[in-house]
C-alpha cells in the first residue's frame, strides 16, 4: 500500500514539473507572442475588424501572462522550491 502511495506521489510531482516547463513557456513565449500579434494585427488598417481582434488579443497575451505566472508560483511554493 505504501509503495502504491509513494508511486502516486512521484507521479504527481513528476506531471507538476512537466507543466511548470509549459507555463514558463507560456509566460515568455506564448504570452508575447500574442501580445505581438496583436499589436501587428491591429496596425493594419485593412478592415474595421482588426482593430477589435488585435486588442482582445492583446489582453488574451496579458492574460496568459498573468494567469500562468500566478499558478507558476502557487505551484513552485506548494513544492517548497520557494
């Protein structure tokens, strides 16, 4: 039963490592990179709609930003990194 328990936790920190790479990613790549985009998007003056879509992207970059920087720390502290 230990050994099932101990296996569970290994596992655990293991998926929580996994997706801490992926949220440093999203702070500074995915995050920007949207934010970006955006900017871009919205210096086109093709249509009235990229103005609209290139802010909403825009807060969607800061967004992620945002969120996957907070949930970074709540995890690294849970984990004692911090």
């Amino acid at each position: 039963m230990t050994d099932i328990i101990q296996t569970q936790m290994t596992t655990s920190v293991q998926e929580v490592v996994k997706t801490q790479t992926i949220r440093v990613a999203d702070v500074f790549i995915v995050g920007p990179l949207m934010i970006f985009a955006g900017w871009t998007l919205q210096d086109y003056k093709l249509d009235k709609i990229n103005r609209p879509l290139g802010f909403t992207l825009m807060a969607l970059g800061v967004g992620t930003i945002l969120l996957n920087g907070k949930n970074y720390f709540a995890n690294q502290k849970r984990l004692g990194a911090l």
